[in-house]
C-alpha cells in the first residue's frame, strides 16, 4: 500500500479554506458556526488575519438605507456597470442582504463601523449611485482572526498552495509547500474553499496582490472560467504613487489650462475610456504633462467619496488619513508643477482577473469546490461592483459559501486521496528545482511588465495589439518549462508565473473574442468596434480545460429571459421562453 | 460615578469623572483615533501613579503628569505632539540608560512594555550597558531570577508583594531611577520569606523578574528514548496560553494544548482536571470527617504552594487546620507513578512526570518533603504556561493548526467541570461544595452552582444549610486577604468550617507564570475575570459536573485506592507540613 503520509506533512479537516485574507476568514468562521463540529483548516501563504487585498485598502463598505428599493439599485447596477452581462438573480440577492452581512461583521467579528450618536450604523448616501457606505475600521480582519481562533479555527500560515486535489472529479483536498523551508504539505478535506484573490497586475509600482495560482489551481481542477475579458481596471492616480485621484475625474486640466474631463467625458464624473483616451492624445499632441485642479469649488468634487462624509467622522482610520498625508507629500515631490491643489496624474493600467465561473452560493462547477472573495467576482457575474466594495464582497460571497460548505461537509464523506495524482503534483511542484537552466521568474513578470501595460494593450484594444500580446504569451509559455529555482520563494515564483501567463491568455483570448465595447469601470473596449452590441454579445465567454490541459473557449447566453431588466429590442432565444415572472 | 465633557485633540469626548486624565482616556478606548498616553510604571491597583516620565500629556497648554491631573468639565487634553514626542523620549533615554537592552536573550522579548514603547519612540542602537558593569543575577531562588540590571524602577513588584501578598520579599530604599531594589534579604531572594507566588513577575513590565526556565529539562527528557514522559496540564493553562498566540484574552484552548502536547513528543497527554477531582474526593472525605469527628476546624485547602509556603512561615500555629491533601498535579503525579506504572508495565525510575502550572510556586512544591508518594518524587519538572509556550515555539509545533476539540489521554485525562474551576478563586470550595453536600444530605444537588463564592472579590463568604446544620464557608485571594481574614479568625471573630486560599488575587488564573498583559490593557479589562469566565464555560460545558462522579476516579479506587482516606490514599496522596 502506497501510505501519502510518507510524501509530505498531511493534515486532516472537513473545511479547507486556502487563503487567510478577509474572505477566507469569513468563509472559515462561518462554516464553523454552521457546524460547530466540524473541522476548519485555513492555509495561508502569509499571515493569516495580515494578509489580502483588505489590508492594503478600502475604507468602506457598501451598504443599503432602509429607504432604498432593491429592484431599482439592480436596475442601477445592471445599465450601468456591465450592461446585461449580470447574473440578476444573484444581484438582486447580493444587494438585498449587503447591509445585513455589515451587521454580521459588527456582531461576531467586533468590527468596528461608523455609528450614528444612538449605536447604529451610520450610512452615507452616494451622489451617483443608488447605494450607502459605511465607514469601516481597517484592522477588521486581525479581530476576523482572533474571531476565528476563538471559534475553534484551525490555521496553517506561510504554506503556499499550487493544486486541488480531487477524486473523480470531486475536490478532496490541496498540496503546497511551506515558504521557510520547502517541506510538502498535503491538506485533505471534504470541502475545499479557493480563497485565494485573482490574478492582479499593476504598471506602476509593480505590485502584485495575486498571482493568479488560485485560479490555476481551481482551472486544472474542472471549474469553469467566465468574463475574464473585464479584467481590465482602469485608473488614473497622482504620479509616482498608485493612489487614485478619487474626485478628481472631471477636474483633469492640460498645460494649456484646458479642463480636458470637460471635453472627452461631459457628463461623466467617474473615469470612463473615452476620458482615458482623452488623456492619451493630449499628452501624444504635446499639452501633458496632465494634472488635477483641485482649486475649483468643492461641489464639483462630487465622487471624492460619499456624501456628507468626513474625516474624524465616518472616515475611521487614522492609516488611512495618515497614508492621505504621505500621498500628498509624495504627489507633490513627483510633481513639477507648484505643489498644492495641482498634482500631477497619471494612468494606472491593471490587470485584475476575478474570472472563477460559481453558482449563487460560490460553488464551483467542481464538486466539493468553492471560490469566495475576490477570485469570483467576475465569475459569479454578478457584476454588482461598486469601487471600493472589495470588504462587503468578502463578507457577502464568504458568508454564503461558509454556509453551503458546512451543509455539504456534514453529510459528504471524505474521499480517498488518490496517491498518483499526490506524486504527479508533487513532481510538478518541486520540477523547477536545480533545473540546469538560467531562466527565472522574474524575466516572465518583467516581460508581461514591460511588454503588455501599453495603454493600447490594455485600455483601447485592437486585434493587432491583442494578437501581439497572445504572441508574447506564446513566447512566454516556452519559456516556463525551462524555469528554474534554488529556494522556496523563487519556487513559488516559478508557479506563480506559470498561472499568470495563464490567465493573461485566457483573458486577451476572450478579448479577441468579443467584438463590441462595454462596461464601465472594469471595460472591455475594442477600437475596431466601439459600440455595445447588444445582438450578437449579451453572451459570456467561458473556458474549461481541454483535454489537452489547455484554455477551451465556450460560449454561452445570458439567461435574460429569467431576469426582469433587458436591454430595448432584446428578443428572447429561440427555444426559450420569458421565464421571469415577477414585477418589471 | 457621573460623566463629564473633555476635549481630546480637539475633539470633545465623555469620560468617567473624578479619575487621573491618563486612566479617563485609556479607559474611554478609541479604537480608531489616535488618542493615546504612554505609560510604563502605572498598573492598576498596584502602582496607581506613573512618575516615568512618559505618562504626560498636554493639559490646558501645560505638560503635566496626566496619571496625577485629575479630568475637570471642559479641560483641554492634547495626547501627541511634537513636545511630548521629546518629553517622552527624553524619559526613556533616561531609563534605557539602566536597562541592560538584551532583548534576544529575554524571555520578556515581545511581551516587554519597555520594549513596546521603545519601538513606538523611535529608538533603533541604542547600546546594551557595558558588562563590566552589569551586576550579578540573582538565581539564589528556586523558582525565580532577578535580574536587577534590566530593573526599571517601578516598583510594582515592591507593591504587589507588600500591599496585595503581605510578604514584602523585596524592599526598595531611594528614590526615582536611583532607588535601590532588592530582596529583604541580603543573600537573595531564597533567604527572604518569600512565598514564590510569582506575584511579582506576573507585574513586572520588563525581564527584571521571570520564573526559572526549566525548558530545558523537558527537552531533554523528552529526547531521551529511555524515558516514558507523562505531561499534565493545570485547568488555568487553558484559560490563558491561547493569549501568547495572539488568541483574544478567555478562549479556552484545552484541546489545542491537548493536541500541541502530543506533537511535542510526549508520551501520555494528562488533565490535572483529574487530579483535581481526586483532591475533592480526599479533601471532601477530610472535611466530613473532621466536622464529624469534631477535629480542627477551620479546615484550609491546600492546593496552593504560596500559601502553603506563607502558612510555613507566617501562621506556624494553623499548620494544623490546613488540608493535609496534597495539590492536584502533586497527587497525580503519585497516581502516575503508582497506578499508571503499574498499569502500563513501566518501572516508575524511568517515568517523567511534567506538570504544566500557571504557577511558579509549584516549581518550589515539588521539592518539599512528602511529595514523594511512590518512593520517587511525584512530579519530575513544573513548567508554567509561559514556559510551554516557549517550549511549542522552540520546537516549532503550530499552535493555530491544532484540533481545539483534541482530547487528553485516558484515562488521567478525564476531569469534570468541577476539576476544572480549580483554576478560578472559589472553585475549589465549589467543587468541594458539590460533593460535600451531596454526601452530607445524600440526595442529588438540583442546581450544582454555588455562585455565591464566584467572583473576583478578594474575600467572599458564604454559608449553606445542609440537612438543617449551618456549613459556613469563605474563599479567599490575595495573601493579604488571607491574613486579613485569618486574623479575625485567630480572634475568634470569625468562625468557618471550610476556607479556601489562593495566593495570587483571582486565583490560579492571574498566576505567576500565566501570560503577561500590558498595564493598559490590564485597565480596560479584567483579565483574571475574563479567564475565569473561560473555566466556568467549560464547566458549564461539560457532561459530568461533579467530582465524585468521574468515572476514572471511581475506577481508581475501585481498582486501587479503595476508599477515600484509606492506608494507601494517605501513602500517596497526602502530605505534612513544617513551620519555618
């Protein structure tokens, strides 16, 4: 009998959470208060409670007033983020309990939220948008982690995971290596949670908050990958720092004095492409450098945040007034204009692929599969993104996927480990040991770094340049089998590298794929066709594995026909019927 | 107390009035403004003002102490500033000049309230003190070490051992950073009358005081493979050691220590749970007996070395109203080298007994004469909760991925919830309570709660009609309270038939080896109280409530013992004491 103890360190529970960060622990302590019996197991490949996107952002949390009609904050979101692209029935779902997981967080997480004089949440309404926020205190997720050691929450720190294990195609587990001394971890469960972020990549400042191996390891698993092609997240920030000039948008000037907001973006006061491609010609016609007038009277600056909020009052953190402080320091040293109200800006290009394909309650097409948080915000399509919602998504997709995960472990069984594919992976993970090449990780992050940011590869499309950088990819994926490592870290970059070319191919696939324009704040726009196309693409594109371990592209209707909102002339499929029966 | 209006760093808030403006802001806890005042000699209750020199504020304009300003109606408080900033550093410059900074070799690294604010105040090289002109450390003690070159003067020790424990072991003359601290003996700590509570190092802020490391000792035993390592785990430890993993303060984390335990390698993972038991059925028996009987009364429980030790020394003439029980862990070390050896065919020379105690005293219990109940001593090595800590984190065993429902090995490692309040004030009478009345009224208690000797109150009394005679009862914490209460009893102006006393106020939860808090935490919360609560949940928890309903320890006397107070109970489980 071939005993998988004798290949690496084997640890046993019912729910594997991978991924310490603000979901992760939500997930964890919810499935524990669904089962106060069951075994949950966070692995993280930092610190869990000190790791994730929440600890380096967000102020807020999106919430509802009482006096806001669900159905019409859909309507809201649906026209106006990434029209018709939704899931409206998760939407709607979403939005109609966002204000009661803000609740949960304040009661069994101690988090500390902006509060009205009598102790209930203070809620500030937002110029644009049909919904509320919340102030919330930053170092919520270190009392998450107290929480969830208190409940019984068993963590695993600094192993970092590279592949789901899975039995006939039913995840059974995970496998990863400790980052300090390479050893092998083997993780065996009967229900597995990818809360692991996306695959993030950032020009300026070259931060990485995710590489994309949740993903990777969730695609070779079976689960399906969809709208990876609104990966793209514009923004444009003050030089030299990666702090966006939130308010600022329709204050762009150019060196003539131009405001430039005024004439590529009339009436948009948020960032939009159109703006960005504004910004792009006016420093190509020479009247650059850019910059932010902040002079002009305060109620034009009407999205620096929401309405009525200030510092001291729903504003919580003293981080992040201080981190304001430091910007405004560093803006000014960057600049070369007269510091103050003027900073110079810049366009920050990322990447940031949240594509893992879920149901309602963030389950994988894999059994025994979850993916909460970040890694399924595209995926899940509900597409209910409002900036600065990274916390209340956390909160909302772990609760639901705590809870289903904790209904499927009472009853699953814990399935063997098959020990072939234990060995398979662990040659896998350790081949790029001593490889007697010279290449490392590190020239792929520089490539895709240097190579694949241009605002033509990111921002305005076209075939030729999408073809270009599915022609570096191509370069790039020659290049990993040959990569090598001598440590735990680099090791880890080996892999991390691999699942990033991954996801940047999926994503400018999909994007030569779609022939239209659309979204907003996360768009996908293509020169040769500007216009929405409502005809041909109220479509999602998918991918699954192929059998030769490739991206395999599908597409896939938008079930319009089940949800109330359509766009004007949408004819319902043949072969289907209006199957959405309630209010319009 | 009444609420007014004060104005922080330009923002008005309401505090508690008629307190220091140091203890009114740290009390009002603003989690999210920055509104803060250092200290380092203030700690409630023992040292209640901070003349550090770091504990000042801005008040109206004026840099004051704001441990010794008292809050008024519509004062103006700036807590930071760049004059403070100065002020401060300049106070820590000073102390660091007597703190010997040997920060990697101190068991205080990471816990150390210096330490902290040195990060916070921007000091990065500042030298270690010469060593020629370091003096020498104390380790005359069996239990503790004082390191006079690391002493910053607060004199929290000096008021914790006089005002709280009325020993005074350790005596200051002088004033500010030139007094001179040292024990009230001339030839250390060990030939003073001190009791090893621990007091003092549960208060100290910085290394000056820890408990003797014996990590060591378990290392070694445990990598020897001739030797068959017995662990047990005092109730306390669960209600504490999670906080040295950055758990909140008063999670129970018996099963994580069960599981950690057995990765350290130990061969058989008791609960002193089951110890505890065993006292109530001796102690239980003993008490019955001497009512009926009409022996010593007062009888005085006896689980508490610190006690033991101060009774020795400081009430010679009572030796006789105390428990002649031995502790738990003494009692089950015995049964593991008796029973257990016996049991599992291993000759009881090669059996090592360690106890895990919040408690630096126990290190001294062993050594003491008749703790030797099989021939061998009871218990080889006490380690304290903070000791274990670092024995986990030496060897690398991850506390956060343990099982929090493992169980510890049978059959020692079976108590009830009765065994496991033990570790709070009024816990042992408790327990003793439950199995007392029961016996006494031979009917089943409805309600096994006695919540009356619940509590942190430092003296709490109680009395209890059973079958129509009038039981009453007082549970004592603080060796100060004891000698309070034991002097109206001497006067006969008391009169009890059963007392409980704990050395350390609280109980064994505030011990001298449990985790250490930071002074302005120890403000805001109640730390004893929280970890007690953690026991009495578990307690509450727990299917069997009452002592003599463990079916372990019925299976010990069934197979052993016979009966509760018989020949061989006494051989092993009982213990004399000697004044000093």
């Amino acid at each position: 009998m071939n005993n998988i103890n004798e290949l690496g360190k084997v640890y046993e529970s019912d729910v594997l959470v991978i991924g310490g960060g603000f979901a992760g622990l939500v997930t964890a302590i919810k499935a524990i208060q669904e089962g106060p019996d069951l075994d949950v197991l966070i692995v993280e490949k930092g610190f869990t409670g000190f790791s994730g996107q929440s600890t380096k952002a967000g102020n807020g949390i999106v919430a509802h007033l009482p006096d806001q009609d669900v159905m019409e904050s859909t309507e809201w979101m649906v026209k106006n983020q990434t029209p018709y692209l939704n899931d409206q029935e998760l939407l709607y779902d979403y939005l109609s309990t966002n204000t009661d997981s803000v609740q949960w967080l304040r009661d069994y997480a101690g988090a500390q939220v902006s509060e009205n004089p009598d102790g209930s949440m203070k809620m500030w309404r937002h110029p644009e948008s049909k919904l509320a926020g919340i102030g919330i205190e930053l170092r919520t997720i270190e009392k998450l982690r107290k929480t969830a050691l208190g409940l019984g929450v068993r963590m695993v720190d600094q192993v970092n995971i590279f592949e789901v294990l899975t039995n006939n195609g039913t995840a059974c587990g995970a496998v990863g290596f400790d980052m300090n001394e390479g050893e092998f971890h083997i993780f065996h469960a009967k229900a597995v949670a990818m809360a692991t972020h996306g695959c993030q990549f950032k020009k300026l400042g070259r931060e990485f908050m995710g590489y994309g191996t949740g993903i990777g390891a969730a695609f070779r698993a079976g689960a399906h990958i969809r709208n990876i092609e609104f990966s793209t997240q514009i923004e444009i920030v003050f030089k030299g720092t990666n702090v966006p000039v939130y308010g600022g948008y329709n204050l762009i000037f150019n060196q003539e004095g131009t405001n430039i907001s005024k004439i590529y973006a009339p009436n948009a006061p948020e960032i939009s492409v159109p703006l960005l491609k504004g910004m792009v010609k006016e420093v190509r016609e020479g009247r650059g450098p850019l910059y932010v007038d902040l002079r002009v009277p305060d109620d034009t600056l009407i999205s620096i945040g929401w309405e009525g909020m200030q510092i001291g009052d729903g504003r919580l953190m003293p981080d992040k007034i201080e981190w304001e402080e430091y910007v405004a320091e560093k803006a000014n040293k960057y600049s070369t204009m007269e510091y103050g109200m003027t900073p110079e800006i810049t366009i920050d290009t990322r990447l940031q692929a949240e594509p893992v394909k879920t149901n309602h309650q963030f389950k994988t097409d894999v059994e025994g599969l979850w993916a909460p948080g970040k890694i399924s915000y595209q995926g899940s399509a509900y597409f209910g993104w409002h900036r600065g919602d990274g916390v209340g998504n956390a909160v909302q997709t772990g609760i639901r996927a705590g809870k289903d995960m904790a209904e499927f472990a009472k009853s699953a069984p814990l399935l063997p480990m098959d020990y072939d594919q234990v060995v398979k992976y662990k040659e896998k993970i350790y081949a790029p040991l001593n490889r007697p090449t010279n290449h490392k990780p590190n020239d792929i992050f520089d490539w895709i770094e240097r190579y694949g940011f241009g605002t033509d590869k990111l921002i305005v499309k076209s075939e030729a340049s999408i073809k270009e950088v599915l022609n570096d990819v191509k370069e790039m994926k020659k290049i990993i089998p040959e990569l090598t490592a001598d440590d735990p870290h680099t090791l880890a970059k080996c892999h991390e590298a691999a699942d990033s070319v991954l996801s940047l191919e999926m994503i400018f696939r999909a994007a030569l794929e779609r022939k239209e324009s659309r979204g907003v704040f996360y768009p996908h726009y293509r020169e040769e066709y500007p216009e929405r196309d409502d005809k041909n693409w109220l479509k999602w594109i998918n991918f699954k594995m192929g059998e030769d371990g490739e991206p395999e592209m599908y597409l896939e209707d938008v079930p319009l026909w089940k949800y109330p909102f359509r766009p004007d002339g949408y004819e319902i499929p043949e072969g289907h019927v209006d199957e959405y029966y309630g209010e319009k | 107390m009444g609420k007014i209006t004060i104005n922080v760093n330009t923002l008005d808030i309401e505090v508690e009035s008629g307190v220091s403006v140091f203890e009114a802001i740290t009390k009002r806890q603003f989690p999210y403004l920055d509104m803060k005042i250092p200290s380092i000699y203030y700690l409630k209750g023992v040292v209640d003002v901070d003349d550090s020199g770091v504990c000042i504020a801005e008040v109206d304009g004026e840099i004051v102490n704001a441990s010794r300003v008292r809050v008024k109606e519509g004062m103006k408080v700036v807590t930071k500033s760049p004059a403070l900033y100065e002020a401060r550093r300049e106070a820590l410059k000073k102390i660091l000049k007597i703190h010997n900074r040997d920060c990697n070799g101190c068991v205080r690294c990471n816990s150390c309230e210096l330490q902290e604010l040195f990060h916070e105040y921007d000091f990065t090289d500042e030298p270690q003190l010469p060593k020629e002109n370091l003096e020498e450390i104390d380790l005359s003690s069996k239990v503790l070490v004082r390191d006079n070159n690391k002493c910053i003067r607060c004199k929290r020790c000096i008021n914790v051992c006089a005002k709280m424990q009325a020993v005074s072991a350790i005596a200051c003359t002088g004033e500010g950073l030139d007094a001179v601290i040292a024990p009230a003996s001339p030839a250390g700590l060990a030939a003073a009358s001190c009791v090893n509570c621990g007091q003092c190092v549960a208060v100290c802020p910085v290394g000056a005081l820890s408990e003797k490391d014996q990590t060591d000792l378990v290392r070694e035993a445990l990598d020897d493979p001739s030797k068959y390592v017995v662990v047990q785990v005092a109730p306390a430890v669960r209600a504490a050691l999670g906080e040295n993993f950055e758990f909140n303060i008063g999670v129970d984390v018996e099963g994580r220590i069960a599981d950690a335990l057995r990765h350290l390698g130990f061969d058989k993972v008791f609960d002193t749970k089951f110890g505890a038991d065993l006292t109530i059925m001796e102690e239980a028996n003993e008490l019955l007996e001497r009512i009926q009987n009409d022996g010593v009364l007062p009888m005085i429980t006896s689980c508490c070395p610190g006690w033991i030790k101060y009774a020795e020394h400081f009430y010679p003439d009572m030796l006789e109203n105390i428990s002649t029980c031995k502790s738990p862990h003494q009692m089950q070390g015995a049964i593991i080298k008796s029973y257990i050896a016996e049991k599992e065919g291993i000759a009881k020379e090669n059996i090592v007994t360690v106890s895990v105690m919040p408690c630096t005293a126990k290190k001294f219990e062993r050594l003491r004469d008749d703790e030797n109940g099989a021939g061998v001593p009871d218990v080889d090595i006490v380690i304290t909760t903070n000791e274990l800590e670092r024995l986990i984190k030496d060897r690398e065993v991850r506390f956060e991925a343990m099982h929090h429902k493992a169980k510890f090995d049978e059959p020692l490692g079976f108590g009830t919830g009765a065994g496991v309040i033990f570790g709070a004030t009024g816990g042992v009478m408790e327990a003793a309570l439950r199995t007392a009345v029961e016996k006494l009224t031979g009917e089943e208690l409805e309600n096994p709660e006695f919540t009356e000797v619940r509590g942190m109150k430092g003296i709490k009394e109680a009395s209890y009609d059973v079958n129509g005679t009038t039981v009453r009862v007082a549970a004592v914490s603080g060796l100060a309270n004891a000698n309070q209460l034991l002097t109206k009893v001497k006067a006969g102006e008391a009169d009890y038939q059963f007392i409980e006393i704990m050395a350390c106020p609280g109980g064994c939860v505030n011990g001298g080896g449990q985790p250490h808090q930071p002074a302005q935490t120890r403000l805001v919360t109640n730390v004893p109280a929280e970890r007690a609560s953690a026991l009495y949940r578990n307690d509450d928890n727990a299917q069997i409530r009452k002592s003599h309903e463990n079916p372990s320890v019925q299976a010990l006397y069934d197979d052993y013992l016979g009966v509760p107070g018989s020949e061989r109970a006494h051989e092993l489980l009982h213990t004399t004491y000697r004044p000093r």
